[in-house]
C-alpha cells in the first residue's frame, strides 16, 4: 500500500481511537490500497463536530506519547488540529478537522485505520477539491479514481449533491480547467512509480471527454444522485457492460446503504 511504514503504524495505533464520527478520509484513506500512484503526504482524520475534532485530538495525542511519539502541534484552533508526529528521525503530518456528515454512505470499519469514508465519498470528496485547487496531486488521485473506482462522469454527477450550488455541468466545465502539470511538478510528488506527464495528460482527456458524453446523456432531476447495480454489487455507470438494472442512490447525514433492487 502506498503509505510509508511509519504511516501505516501510525494508523494501526491510531486505529483503537476511531469511531463513526472520527474516521480517516483523505488522501491518505484513497492510496492505502495495492496499486495507487503516489504516497499521501499526511494523515486526515475527519469529525462531525468542532468537539469532537478536540476530543478526538486529545485522545490521539494520550496514545501517541504514551506509546513515544512525539506530537509537535502546528496548528490548533477550533473544528482543525495540524501537528507533526515524530519517533526517532521519521515524522509524518496529521490532521484533525471537521467535515460535513453528509456522505453517500456510511463510513466502513477498517483493520488497519479502525474507520474511514467508503471509497465513493473519498472519491466524490476528490472531485470537488480539484475543482477547488489547482494541485497535482489531485489531478493524479482523481485520474486513478476514474481508472479504478468510478468513471469522472458519475463522480462529477453525483457530486452535485454534496455540493448544490453545481450544476453537473458547471463542475465539469471548472474541472476542465485543471489539468495544467509540467514534469517538474510530479516530482516534488512521492510517487510509487514513475509517471509520465503526457500520458497523465492523455488520461485526463479521456477521462474529461467520457465525463461530457455522461453528462450530457443524463436526465437533470436525477443530478446529485450515484447509480447502484446489484448484479455488479457496486455503484456503476448506467448502460455499462455488465451491470444490468441499476436504482438511483441519493446521500443523506450519516450516509446510507443503497436500497435492494426488487
């Protein structure tokens, strides 16, 4: 998995901590699978309340120093805790922030992190930080998640939901202004394998070109929503090879579970 050891001990530790409303998400939660591109810079723990942001913090920190970490706070005000977690000469960042608790699905109990956001909301959560950043990381992690979990087209769609104030097509047309990485740029990244800067670049025009084509085929009252296949057992592109019927699946706070297809 593309976490350093460091990271994922620090994770596993951390783990005993975790609860339905202290979960890893982030960049971090995204790579620690087989075969992501890069290694996360950090660990982000998210929270549905400025008070638990400052539990959560005051439990993690308990933990870190009784098991000799040290933990060098950067930032602390309410609802976001940055601090730099060291042990010996290796040392990670983590986060603790407060984040919405509205998600498509439930967060998932995980062995190694305790929790953390289900995949699709890692991913719909990408989307919108690239539409709201120009990072290379993003653009990297959003190409990855269109190759491996869900194309950009439903991601960008059901995105609207978490964030009304988009339309489908006025996300997509933000997110195409993204894109602009030179070679210089995925080197200051900690990648897992080489990449090069034009095929990315060929990837994300694809990836753009088959977002518009899904858009555009979509009907507008269903924008906001993911679609489930229950042959497939997962969310899927409508129309897709082998996904057969699919039902609309909308988020709510907490997160739900898709309905069963009768």
């Amino acid at each position: 998995m593309p976490l350093t050891p460091f990271q994922s001990a620090l994770g596993l530790l951390l783990a005993r901590n975790r609860s339905e409303d202290s979960y890893l998400a982030g960049g971090a939660a995204i790579l620690a699978v087989p075969n992501t591109s890069r290694y996360s810079q950090d660990l982000d723990y998210f929270h549905d309340s400025q008070e638990r942001v400052a539990s959560a913090f005051d439990s993690d920190r308990a933990t870190l120093e009784s098991n000799g970490y040290a933990v060098e706070p950067e930032i602390s005000q309410p609802g976001y805790v940055r601090a730099v977690i060291r042990l010996g000469g290796t040392a990670t960042k983590v986060e603790w922030a407060q984040d919405s608790s509205w998600r498509f699905m439930p967060v998932i109990k995980s062995e190694s992190f305790g929790y953390q956001l289900h995949p699709i909301d890692l991913a719909t959560n990408k989307v919108l930080a690239l539409a709201g950043r120009e990072e290379p990381r993003d653009l990297v992690d959003t190409v990855y998640l269109h190759q491996n979990v869900l194309g950009l087209g439903p991601l960008i769609w059901a995105s609207t939901g978490k964030d009304p104030g988009f339309s489908p097509g006025s996300l997509l047309d933000l997110i195409r202004r993204r894109g602009k990485v030179r070679p210089e740029d995925l080197t200051r990244l900690h990648l897992s394998k080489p990449m090069d800067v034009k095929v990315l670049k060929q990837d994300w025009l694809a990836a753009l070109d088959a977002a518009e084509n899904f858009v555009a085929k979509r009907p507008p009252d269903e924008a906001g929503c993911l679609y489930y296949s229950a042959m497939a057992k997962k969310f899927v592109e409508p129309g897709a090879s082998g996904v057969g019927e699919t039902i609309v699946h909308y988020g709510r706070p907490g997160g739900v579970l898709p309905a069963l297809i009768s």
